[in-house]
C-alpha cells in the first residue's frame, strides 16, 4: 500500500511527536535520577524536557492541520537540525562530563531527531511535488 505524500508527512510528524512527547515525559519526571546515570547536569535534562512541550504541541498542531503548512514542518525540521547540532556541540565542548552511558543518551537522540528530519524533508518533497503537478 503507497501512502499518499500528506499522509508520510503526518506520519513522520507522528512519529517525531511520539518520540519528543515521550522523550519530554522521561526527562521531565526522571531528571533527577536520569542526571546520576547519564553524568549530566539536572537543570539540563529537565530544561531539554520543558523545551520538548512545546515543540511537541507544535507537532500536534501540524499533524491535525488539514493540509500542513510547508513552512511550519521547514521549522520543526530546522528545529530538529539544530537539536541535533546542539547535542553533539554540547558532547565537544568539555562543559559537561558524561558517563558513556550519557554519550549514548546524547548521540541516539541526536540520530533520532536527524532520522526524523530526513523522513520530513522527503515527505514535505514528495507533498510539495505532488502539489506543484
């Protein structure tokens, strides 16, 4: 079965909103026990958390739109781009001292959200293309 070029899109919306949302439950709740295994800073993990809300409802908001915005998923893609950059500027900079445990935490969400990114930024081609004919 083919999906059409608005539904990938709503399903690599989905998709990243599932992740981010569970991801802002995980950090939120269990920063403080999460900060001892992952030898991150507390107020990091639960500021990711809070900063996941609202992107998550942005998500939300693109995924129940009857036709998505191009210019609202080019800022969640953007958004996701810079997650993934910040995440891997933060595991070179020496400011924080991660168990390897921590490093894998950083590095598999930064995959995530560039997965993510990818699954847009070809959905969104596919929508616009689709559109344009």
């Amino acid at each position: 079965m083919s999906l059409s070029p608005d539904s990938a899109l709503r399903r690599a919306l989905m998709l990243d909103a599932v992740m981010s949302g569970a991801c802002a439950i995980l950090l939120l709740a269990g920063a403080s026990v999460l900060a001892g295994l992952l030898g991150l800073p507390e107020t990091l993990l639960f500021g990711s958390g809070l900063v996941f809300v609202p992107f998550v409802a942005l998500l939300l908001w693109l995924m129940r739109a009857a036709s998505p915005p191009a210019a609202g998923v080019r800022a969640v893609i953007a958004i996701n781009l810079a997650w993934a950059a910040s995440s891997a500027a933060l595991l070179l900079s020496g400011l924080v001292d991660p168990t390897p445990l921590g490093t894998a935490f950083v590095i598999a969400q930064a995959a995530a959200v560039l997965v993510f990114a990818a699954l847009q930024i070809g959905a969104l081609k596919r929508t616009a293309s689709l559109r344009a004919a």
